[in-house]
C-alpha cells in the first residue's frame, strides 16, 4: 500500500516543480511513501492540477486528517492522502498552520473533504477557510476544547458534570 | 396558496433501522424526502485520543471495537501499519491466516448485512439463515482466539497464536456448505419481485458523484467504478490469490446486493486457495523485542525474563515517521495513518472508517425518494456505527 515506485514518485513531484516554479515545498520519502509539505497558500492551485493533470489523476481523497505538534512553530500539521484510481498511486500532502489560523478548504476540489474537515476543526479546532458548513461533527454543539490537541487531557470531565457532582 | 410546505421530522437516533444510533433530520414534503441531513457521534468515545496513550500492541483492541462486524480486518490495517513503521514483514503463514481470516470476516459481516437489510426491507426468514452461518464464523473466531467478537487476534509481528488443532476442519466443512447456502439466500431475495420493486432503481448514485463524495468498497464497486485495494494495492500477500473483483452498473441498492452477494462467494473462492496453500513455519517474528519469549524459556535464560519484563512494562519502540496503510474491509478503504515519535506509544492514530465517509453520500442517495425508500438505503451502505463516531 503507498508504494510509490521512484520513477512515478519522481513524476509527480517533478511535474509539480515544472507546473509550479514558484511554489515552494519540500518532500520526503520515507517506507515508499511520498510526503509534500507545501505552503497553504498554494494548497488549493496544486490539489486542482493533482487531480485534473491527466498523467496524475489523484482523482479520489482518501483522508484528511491533522496532527498537534505540540511544542512547534507553526503547531498543527493538516495532512491529506490523495489517492489516483487510475494509476493507483497515492501522495501524501501536508499544510502546516499555526493556532487561529485558518486553511483553505478543499471541499470545492473533492467533496468527501467535507466531514473530514468538520471532524478536524471539531478535534483540533483548525477552521477552514470556504467551507460550506463549519461546524462540530463528532462531538456536542456546546462542547468546549477540542479533544485531540496534545494539551487536551485524556481523561477529564466537562464542566457541566464536575459542578453538577458537587453541588449535592 | 402555492407555497409548497414541507415538514421535519427526527429519524433516529433510536430508530431500528439506522443500524446503530444514527440521526437524521428529514425535511418532507408528503412522503417525499426534500432534505436529509445526517447527525452523528452518539457513539463517540475518543478511540484516536485514547490510543496515544496506549502502547503499541495494546492499540489492537481498539480497533476491534470500531467495526465490531469486522475486527479481523481492522487488526490487520492496524499491524500492517506499525509493521510498516517498524520495517518488518509477518512470516508467510501468518500472512495466509491473516488472509483466510479476514475473507470469513468479510463472509461473516456481508451475512450480517444481508439479514439486518432484508428484515428492514420485510423478509424476515432471510435474517434468521444469515445468521445461522454468521454463528458459524463467530466459533471460529472463539476457536482461534477465545473470544467471539472481539479477537484481537492478528498482533503487531504476526498472530497471537497459531491456529488450534481441528480448525481446518471446522473451516473446510463451513465453506463446503456455504456456496449452497448462499445459493438458497439467493432463491429467496434476487428474482423476488417485491424485492426487486424496492431496491431497483433505489438510492441511485453516479460513478463520479460517488468518487467524489469517498465512497468505496462494495457501494463504489455497484456504480461500476473498478477498485478493489485487494487488487490495485495488494498487502498481506492478496498479489497471489485469484478472484474477481465485484462490479455493478447501475450504483442502486439492487446492484449493493449484488456485488456482496458475488463478494461472498469470491471469499469463500480464496479461503480455499488459503487452506491449500497454508505453508508450514512460525505465526511471529523471530524478535525478542516484539514477541514474547515462549513460557520454558523464562525460567532458563535471564535475557529471555528481561525481554519478557520490558515487553509487558514498557512495550517496544517505534521508529519515528509516518505511514498510511489501508486495506479492503467489508465496508471500504479501512486507513490507518499513524505517526510515531519514535518512542513506546503512537503519536497520533487516525482511522480512516470507510462507514465515516460511505455515510456523506447517504443525502446525494436519498434526497427526492420517498422515505420508505430511505431505509433500504441506509441498509444498502452497509454502515457500522461505531466505525462512524470511533
């Protein structure tokens, strides 16, 4: 799974780098599988031609997800694994944002992104920028904090239940 | 007056038919649905969060709970992923258990399906067949790992044992009498002409709408989209068995059917090739760093008792990186992505559940049919639940 083969690796990040000369990113390679870390600004241009270029066709999102790096400057990584039916490669893609800042989102490019997002902004409370319905997924409407971040403790109770459990 | 009114109702979450505590709000106009909005996440119960605190190997179990209908194939994704990480591979009759294994998961959760769905269509003694073979499957469960529905049986670095004695037996006589079986399941519902008026033409989804909206597994497949990860991306050694993959045409609830149906027949086709070919050899890595010492070995070699101890204390470490494995459970694109900081626990787990992202594509099916209709599709996505909320 994720074997990207070096020549077709090469290709799409060669491709990219030909398409995209002003773009900057940097990629890593790592078990066979191909890491683009791009800036935000270009995450929507680029994920276009991913996707439409007839000789990538990452025609299909698989997942979107994000990552608290704790500790780092900026703090969150948002990570999306694109995935082409046709040649049946797949790319990883990372954005880096920092707390209060938002992504573009990119339920205009596949439209499975859309309760993927919500379910990040609902965990790390990362917004995205043009999403049609921003809202918490998983969790209750009223909740407060967002339970993936690293500084989120594992167990805790909210605030409704600890002042319900001692005013008896 | 010409304005048209229309009314909102609450499906859910305690309703039988959404398989699970599953909301939705319909706005109706008669018996028309105008608008379906999914509410989820009554079953949230943190499994990403939890499993960063977690050590490696005791991550497993977690993932059986997400699709209880599948465990085996949520292990799988698990150990392949941290393998991947770790840069090994299971030894190869690991792999072909692991095969056999997840293919009657496959058999055991489609029965499942088949039966929850046809008693929510109205053919209630389909159900009762269904799970008269799913019991079946679940003993050979409780044969290889002492629990019926959550094994927790595949491990990082291979098996938790090797199968028990008597259990190729158990599964050659069950797929003898399977294809027969399901052969009767089929008398009973494919040319059934009620069957047929609900579920033809219902729930109707166009290839492209659905690659776009994520949808995969069975449901893409019967839009007549060819992707089986089996097939486009084999793991666990997938590459050297044959079977067909499932295609439909039309992407309605009759062609869901029918490619699990063919589905199921296509497992039972590769469980034999699996107990055929089941080579002979270790069900674990050779690593003392991963896999327990066996028991004699303890009270004889002291590093035997100190790999033993720091296994059970402090788990193994992990490379630090990132991989995303995914793998073709019953539902869809089961991904793990997993990242590691190069210590005793993950980082960060994400699953991608393929009930999670099949479900975004129930609104494009069922907008502008009729709420009876409405059942037969949420039936026809094969949802779990659990799988949806984690």
């Amino acid at each position: 799974m994720g074997h990207v083969k070096g020549a077709e690796e090469n290709l799409t990040v060669s491709k990219l780098r030909e398409w995209f000369p002003d773009a900057t990113f940097s990629t890593k390679d790592f078990r066979n599988e191909t890491t683009l870390l791009i800036r935000s600004g270009d995450l929507i241009r680029i994920c276009r031609y991913l996707k439409e270029d007839p000789g990538l066709l990452y025609d299909f999102l698989s997942d979107l997800t994000a990552v608290d790096r704790l500790g780092d400057h900026p703090r969150f990584e948002v990570v999306y694994h694109l995935y082409s039916l046709q040649y049946t490669q797949r790319i990883r893609l990372k954005v880096q944002v920092g707390e209060g800042e938002a992504v573009p989102s990119v339920t205009s490019v596949w439209g499975a992104a859309d309760w993927h997002e919500r379910e990040v902004f609902d965990m790390f409370g990362i917004c995205f920028e043009g999403h049609p319905d921003l809202r918490r997924i998983l969790m209750p409407e009223e909740w407060e904090g967002f339970p993936l971040r690293k500084d989120y403790p594992v167990q805790a109770a909210p605030k409704w239940w600890e002042e319900g459990a001692t005013s008896d | 007056m010409t304005e048209r009114r229309t009314m909102t109702i609450n499906m859910g979450p305690q309703h039988p038919s959404t398989h699970g505590v599953l909301r939705l709000v319909l706005e109706l106009d008669g018996e028309i649905i105008v608008r379906c909005m999914p509410h989820i996440g009554y079953l949230h119960t943190g499994m990403e969060k939890v499993a960063e605190s977690k050590r490696f190997q005791q991550v497993v179990p977690i993932t059986d709970r997400m699709d209880y209908l599948a465990p085996l194939s949520n292990n799988l994704a698990y150990a392949l992923a941290v393998e991947k990480l770790l840069g090994i591979e299971a030894p190869p009759r690991a792999q072909v258990i692991r095969v056999m294994l997840t293919e009657l998961t496959r058999i055991g959760s489609h029965l499942v399906w088949l039966g929850t769905h046809a008693i929510d269509i109205g053919a209630m003694s389909v159900f009762l067949y269904a799970f008269r073979e799913r019991e079946a499957i679940l003993d050979m469960y409780e044969q290889v790992s002492g629990a019926r529905m959550m094994s927790s049986y595949f491990r990082v670095g291979g098996l938790l044992a090797d199968l028990p004695e008597g259990f190729e037996k158990t599964v050659r006589s069950f797929i003898a009498s399977f294809p027969d079986r399901l052969a009767e399941y089929e008398d009973l519902l494919t040319h059934n002409p009620i069957w047929i008026e609900r579920t033809r033409g219902v729930g109707v989804i166009k290839p492209e709408e659905a690659v776009d909206l994520g949808l995969s597994g069975p449901s893409l497949r019967a839009c007549g989209v060819a992707w089986d990860i089996r097939k486009s991306n084999p793991y666990s050694g997938y590459e050297q068995f044959h079977f067909e993959m499932s295609r439909g045409y039309h992407g309605d609830v009759y062609d869901r059917y029918l490619c699990r149906i063919f589905e199921m027949r296509q497992s039972v086709a590769i469980v034999r090739q699996a107990l055929e070919g089941l080579p002979d050899g270790p069900v674990v890595v050779a690593d003392p760093k991963l896999i327990p010492p066996p028991k004699p070995m303890i009270k004889q070699s002291m590093e035997a008792l100190i790999d033993h101890f720091l296994l059970w204390s402090k788990g193994f470490v992990v490379p630090a990186g990132e991989v995303y494995q995914s793998v073709e459970s019953p539902r869809g694109e089961y991904g793990i992505y997993l990242v590691s900081d190069g210590g005793n626990k993950p980082y960060r787990v994400h699953f991608r559940t393929p009930s999670f992202v099949n479900l975004q594509s129930l609104p494009r099916m069922a907008e502008g049919r009729l709420v009876a209709d409405l059942v037969a599709i949420i039936g026809s996505i094969d949802i779990v639940l659990g799988e949806v909320d984690r």
